[in-house]
C-alpha cells in the first residue's frame, strides 16, 4: 500500500498534470483506439491462417501416444515398395534362342559321316573342318563302322533327331551376372525362339541351362543331347557338342523384354495403404525406449489425419457438427485470447508512453513493425513447421526497430507482450515464448544507447548465445533430447545473426522512408559538417557557440533525469537555427555594442524576436531534419513573455486622460506563440536556454549567483506554467538545477591572471568579464 500510495503522490506532483483523468484513459478514446483494433484485427486474420500445427516436430521425442480423433487411411509407400520390389525380383528373365550353334553341329557330323562313308582320312578331315578336330580315331572309326552299308535315310534321320535334340540345348553366360536390377529371384527363365513351332516361348528351368563357365554341366549337357543318337555316332557327336556349346552360347539375353516385363509385373502391383480407426494409436513411442522420436513415416501419417480431420469437420458425417461447433469455439477462444493481448499491448503504450501515441508517424511504424512480425512469424511457422525456431528472426527484428526507433523501456515491454502474441498466433510452445522472449530482450536491451552501426552486429552475436542457452534449457527441462536441443538452438543462433545482419541492412532505408529521430540517425545530424550547422556557424557565430553550449548542458541535464540525452543534445543543436535569416538583430552575434532594436519600436523588434521560431521550423523542413528535431525549435521558447521588450513598451506607453502615466501593456501580445514544451526534453532545453544566456550575462558568476540565477528561471517557467504540458516531475526539475548548477559552474569557473612582463612575479584573480546578454 505504501507503495501505491508513493505512486499516486507521485502522479498528482506531476507538473501540468490534468485533474479532470488520467492521460492514458482520455489517449484511449483517439489514435490508441484505432491502434487497438487495427492490432487486434490484424492479429485475429493471422492466427486464422494456416492449418492446426502437428503434436510433435520432426525428431522431437514422443511423451506419448497419439489416438486418431477420425477414421483414415493413408498411403503406405514403405509397403508398396517393398512388394514391386519383391514383383520385380520375382519377374523371369527373358532370353532369345539362337540355333545356329546346333546347325553347325549338325553340319559338322553330317560332313564326319560323309567323309567316314568315302574311306577320307581323318586327317584330311581336319585339315578340311577345324571343328572335326575335336573327333579322335577311335570315335571315327566307329563312325565309319556306323555308315559302312547304312542308307542316306538312316544316316539323315539321326541328324534329324540331333537337331531337335539341340533345339533344347541351353547354354549362357553366367546368369547371375545380368544386366537388370534388381536381380531375379525366379528359378527359372524364358526362352523365346528355337522351337519346332516359330517364335514359341516357353519356360525354363534353371537347372537345364548350362553356363559356360561351367564345363563339366556343358558336357553333361553335350551328352544328353548326344543321346538321341546311336550309340556309334555318341562319341564323336558329343565332342562336337561340347566344343559348339563352350564357343558360342545358344541363349542370349533380351535386356529390353525383360525390363518391359518387370514393369508390368510392378503395375500389377495395387497401392499399399494403412487404415486407422477413430482411437487408435497410430503414432505410439518404443516400449521401453527412452529416446524415441517422430520418424518421417510418423510425421506423414500425424499430417494425413490432421487432413482427414479438417476433412470430417467440413462434411455432413454424424457427430461432425457437433465437432465442428467444438472447433468454433476453440478457435473464438483463441481469436479472443489474441485480440485481447494486441488491445493490452495499446493500453501498455497508453498507460506508459501516452506521447508516442500522439505521433501519426510513430504509430504508423510501430503497427507496421508489428503486423509484419505476426505475418512473417506465422508464415514461416507454417511453411516450415519442423524449423519454429525460425520465427525468432521476425521476433528479433521487430526487438532491434523498437528498441533502435522508440526508447528502450517501450521497446523490452512491448516486446514482451508482443511475444505473446507471435506464439499465440503461430500456436507454439511455451518454451520457444520464453526463448522469445529472452532473445528479444536481450536484443532490446543490447541496442537501447547505440551508437554506431556496427554494435548491431555486436548486439546479434550475445543473442546468439543467449537465445540457445534458453532453448537449450526449455527443451531439457521439457524432456527433449540433447540432440534435438542442440538442433533447436542452432537454428535460434543462425536466426539471431541472420536478424542481426537484415538489420543493419535494412535501418538505413528504413530510417530514411520514415524519418524517424534513431540514435544513429541523431548522430549524423550531430556531425558539425551537417550543411545547416555550418550555415548557422557562418552565419550567426554568436548563436552557433550558444547552441554547442545549451547542447552540452541538455545533455547532462537529461543524463540527471533518465531521458533522451541524444535527442536533447542534437535538438538543441539546431533549436535557435531561425535566427540565421536576421542574426545582427539577437545579442549573441552583435558586435561593438551596436542594438538595433535601439532604433525600432517594441513591437517591431518582438516580430522579429518572434519570428526566429518560425523561420526555425522552416528551414528545418527546407534542410529535411527529423521531425523528431522540430519539437525543440518551435517549444524552446514555449508561452514565455518576451520580458525586456515588454518593459520597454512599458515605459514608452503615454500617459492617459487621467494625467497618470499607465504602464499595463498586457503581457499576452509579448508571449511567444508556444506551445508550451511537451516532453522532458524540450523542456529541459527551455531550462537551459535560458539559464545559458542569464549566466553569460553576470559580470560575476560566482557559484552562488549562478545557483540564484538557475533557481530563479527554473521557478520562473514553473509559476508560469510553462510544464504544464509535458510529464516532467518536482523530482526532476530539482535533479535539473542541480546539474545546470554543475556544468554551468565548471564552464564559468574563475582564471589565475598572470603577470605581464616587468611586473612583479605574483599571481592575483583576474575580475571576470562582463558577458553581452543574449535575447
């Protein structure tokens, strides 16, 4: 309670603060109503994007068993693989048959014979065939014994029974070496060809066909064929057999109708297919295997009920509307639970930052920034839903704009609701919220005060490691695998980089296209080669080193009180750059003591006092500074009365009928147009401009009178009102005297004077000189 009770008492010290409700309530009912329900909106139509994401992920371990909410059945390619390639085994091969080896046998005993009948010497024999070398004496003499007083019809009708006993004479190359893949189961063959009737096919057995490097079956095989013959002739015909046989096979392989065959015997095969009923386990871990993860097939099989589901609900099957109303309110429950988290992360911005809100800008950027996160999140999670981890480079992206183009308290709690809402839209685990979570405050955190480009990539590398730490943890702590962990955390470190360098790729169009005040842009701005800070210093010297000297005391000023340092110090760099159209008419740039206000009246001379402001913010847009730079120009005066011209209309004010001199100017036509300050920055600039000029101007600036002179101008502008529009607090504006008090003493420090030549060696205190005051 004690605490509550400071907050409020805090709240009422605010200077300016309104008593008829607080700001963030009547924000509310404007622009950040309009931001809420774009938010939400926008949240709401992505969420509602993309299909119901899988239980499990591609290697995550199973907890525990999946049962099928419908009947499906799912194609199984495992199984119909396995059986074409068992069709495609058990297909024969094909081989054509080539007669002419036995022809040539047939021949050649047919010339043996002849030549046995005319009494010719074998050796004439083998002189005249080659083949009948084969053919020793003793089976020629029996050959001649055979044909000696035998008739041409005997004698033609064994070459008759030779040649179709050859018919079924079957030698090849090895078999097992045949070009096909796989290689036959079958055992045995098709032959086509050879036959008594043309172009017969008939099968094979394997054990008929002799291969040539087996020649023991060859003259097995020789022999049987052989046995058709009388017995005289078997010798000498079974020589000539075997040597034909072994020379040249008689089966030749056909390449082409075996494959065409092993393609019609796989398309005889039907698609295999796994049925499931509505509660079975189709996805069950290993029995007692700790370590069991979802495998592709599992993976396939959880995406082929997730279709059949989708497919239940849409049809008219009993119990579907039942489970389709079930589904509306899942979905409406979700829907709500998103729309009212984009609605908190307005009302955050209206409680805590209630200013940025009134920036068109500022809001345009930020629900860009954000929708295009939820987009990119939800895109990505749902076409690559093993990969979530890659909806962390949205996530860091956003982190790296806000915390780069908004201050860094809005943009580490912003980014923390945000987070909620990227893992509700792409309905993700509550381990990867708060790897999120942890990545983007980091990143958030690491760019808060930048400074220079390259601390981005600095930024990305410490998110890279702290993003794993936390999945790694998550992940272990859920019962995932180490291996799975360190899967996760690898793509959360690629994505923290890869978020690191689309950053620093991007910000400069970015920073260009929206013309938004980051650090980096106020530190070129605060380059003195800056176009328009060299015109100024030309110019106007006088208000050129005023501006450098306000532009330090802001500085530390806002240093004291936790506000924008940058965006004061460069503000107050360019806030007096008006006077560069008429710089004779301001103190600061007058030399020998020549006023020309002397000359003017009081009104003319506040025109042109006055129009410094308006020239300002004209040439601020003519030069296309930040927008967020024109606040200082058109507020560093505020409402103030424009004193010394005010007295002087005074005392030239004539006398009225009365015979009394009445001096009531009203004060209202010597104030500055305003409007009055709006944040602590440029209020802390209105202090500092005009403790700056007050200061120069004492003859003694002792550290008493300077403290008297900032105490005085500070309670000046309070009475006056002068912070009643901005959120600049009693405790801050004590913090700011006595930082303006600091600086200002250490700048106007007292001098040792030193002696001049001739006189004496003592030191004594040179009297300060008297300073112009500037207007």
């Amino acid at each position: 309670m004690a605490k509550v009770r400071r907050i409020q008492i805090d709240k009422r010290l605010r200077v300016g603060g309104s008593t008829s409700g607080p700001a963030w309530l009547r924000v509310l009912t404007g622009r950040a109503t309009r931001l809420g329900i774009v938010l939400a909106l926008g949240a709401c139509g992505v969420s509602l994007y993309g299909p119901e994401p899988l239980p499990y992920r591609l290697g995550q371990r199973i907890q525990s068993p999946v049962l099928a909410r419908v009947d499906f059945d799912v194609p199984d390619p495992t199984t119909t693989e396995f059986e074409r390639r068992k069709a495609r085994e058990g297909a024969p091969s094909h081989y054509a048959f080539d007669p002419a080896a036995g022809h040539r046998v047939v021949a050649s005993l047919r010339a043996l014979m002849q030549g046995a009948a005319e009494q010719v010497s074998l050796d004439a024999l083998h002189a005249a065939d080659g083949a009948l070398k084969v053919v020793d004496g003793a089976a020629y003499e029996r050959v001649k014994a055979f044909t000696s007083g035998q008739t041409p019809e005997v004698i033609q009708a064994e070459l008759d029974a030779l040649s179709a006993a050859l018919l079924t004479a079957y030698t090849a190359r090895d078999v097992a070496r045949e070009p096909r893949d796989p290689r036959s189961t079958a055992d045995w063959i098709i032959v086509h060809g050879g036959s008594t009737e043309a172009q017969e096919s008939r099968v094979v057995p394997l054990d008929k066909v002799a291969a040539l490097e087996e020649p023991e079956k060859v003259r097995k095989l020789s022999e049987s064929a052989a046995a058709c013959l009388s017995e005289a002739l078997r010798p000498a015909a079974t020589a000539l057999i075997q040597e034909r046989l072994t020379s040249a096979p008689t089966l030749r392989y056909e390449a082409d109708r075996t494959l065409r065959e092993m393609g019609l015997a796989v398309d005889r095969i039907p698609e295999a297919r796994f049925a499931c009923k509505r509660g079975e386990a189709f996805v069950v871990p290993a029995a007692g295997v700790r370590s069991s993860v979802l495998t592709t097939r599992e993976k396939e099989l959880l995406e082929a009920h997730r279709e059949a589901w989708a497919g239940y609900l849409r049809s008219e099957a009993p119990g579907a509307a039942a489970e389709r109303n079930e589904a509306r309110l899942q979905t409406a429950g979700r829907l709500t639970l998103v729309a009212l988290v984009a609605i908190g992360l307005v009302v955050y911005l209206a409680q805590h930052h209630p200013r940025m809100l009134e920036s068109r800008t500022k809001c345009w950027a930020f629900s860009l920034l954000v929708l295009c996160t939820l987009i990119s999140a939800r895109l990505l999670s749902v076409q690559w839903p093993d990969y979530r981890e890659l909806t962390l480079a949205p996530a860091l992206v956003c982190a790296s704009a806000f915390a780069i183009f908004f201050p860094s308290r809005l943009a580490i709690g912003a980014m923390s609701i945000l987070c909620v809402i990227v893992v509700l839209v792409s309905r993700e685990s509550l381990t990867l919220l708060l790897t999120m979570a942890t990545a983007s405050s980091v990143m958030a955190f690491q760019l808060s005060a930048i400074r220079a480009r390259t601390r981005i990539l600095t930024a990305g590398l410490v998110t890279a490691v702290a993003a794993p730490l936390a999945g790694i943890s998550g992940d272990l702590v859920g019962g995932e695998s180490l291996a799975f962990a360190l899967q996760s955390a690898g793509w959360g470190a690629a994505c923290s980089l890869g978020a690191a360098f689309f950053v620093s790729g991007v910000l400069p169009f970015a920073e260009g296209f929206f013309r938004l005040a980051t650090p980096l842009m106020l530190m070129q701005w605060r380059d003195s080669r800056q176009p328009l800070l060299q015109l100024l210093a030309r110019e106007a010297p006088g208000t050129y080193q005023h501006s450098l000297t306000v532009s330090k005391l802001a500085e530390e000023a806002c240093q004291a009180i936790g506000a924008d340092d940058l965006l004061a110090s460069v503000g107050a760099l360019y806030h007096d750059v008006g006077k560069i159209l008429k710089p004779e008419y301001f103190t600061e740039n007058q030399t020998a003591q020549i006023n020309l206000h002397s000359t003017l009246a009081p009104k003319m001379s506040l025109l042109i006092i006055l129009a410094h402001v308006k020239d300002g913010v004209e040439l601020a847009r003519e030069y296309r500074l930040p927008p967020a730079l024109i606040p200082f120009i058109r507020e560093h005066h505020g409402t103030t009365l424009v004193r010394y011209f005010h007295n002087v209309a005074a005392e030239r004010q004539p006398s009225i009928a009365t015979g009394r001199h009445d001096r009531g100017v009203p004060e209202a036509e010597f104030r500055y147009p305003g409007p009055k300050p709006r944040t602590r920055e440029t209020a802390v600039l209105m202090l500092c401009d005009g403790v700056e000029g007050a200061v120069r101007s004492l003859r003694d600036p002792a550290p008493g009178r300077i403290e008297n002179v900032v105490h005085s101008i500070l309670m000046d502008r309070l009475n006056d009102g002068q912070f009643d529009a901005c959120e600049i607090t009693l405790a801050d504006l004590h913090k700011v005297e006595q930082a303006l008090v600091k600086a200002l003493c250490s700048l106007y420090h007292g001098r040792v004077a030193y002696p001049k030549a001739g006189e004496g060696g003592g030191r004594r205190e040179a009297p300060p000189q008297p300073k112009p005051a500037a207007v």
